[in-house]
C-alpha cells in the first residue's frame, strides 16, 4: 500500500509540473510573438522615419545576401 501511495504521490507533482511546464511554454511563445511584432513595428517607423538609413541598411543586406556562399 505504501508503495502505492507513494506512487500516486510521485505521479501528482509530475502533472502538476508538467502543465505548468506547457503553460510557461504557451506564455513564452506569447510573449516572444508580442515581441516580434513590436519589434517589426518599430522597424517599419524606423524606416519611414529614416528612409535614407533604411535605404542603407537594405542595401547592405543585399550585399551580404550576394556574397553569402552556401
């Protein structure tokens, strides 16, 4: 019986464990996608802000895309 119980025991914080593990997982991706979204708007003002260093820096992504060897 002891053996038993100590295995439902041992199985409960394992659960527990687990969803929070796939919650902190969902919040993770949550908070990464806020993010990246912010992080695009803030490229896009940049870029309208400062077309002549938009202008630039794509330009030299391109560069780097050509030289690029695979």
């Amino acid at each position: 019986m002891s053996a038993s119980s100590a295995a439902s025991g041992a199985e409960s914080p394992e659960n527990t464990q687990n969803t929070e593990t796939t919650e902190s997982t969902e919040d993770r991706r949550r908070r990464r996608a806020q993010f990246l979204r912010e992080l695009n708007e803030a490229r896009e003002l940049r870029d309208r802000v400062q077309p002549r260093r938009a202008r630039a820096a794509r330009m030299r992504q391109q560069m780097r895309m050509r030289t690029f060897r695979w």
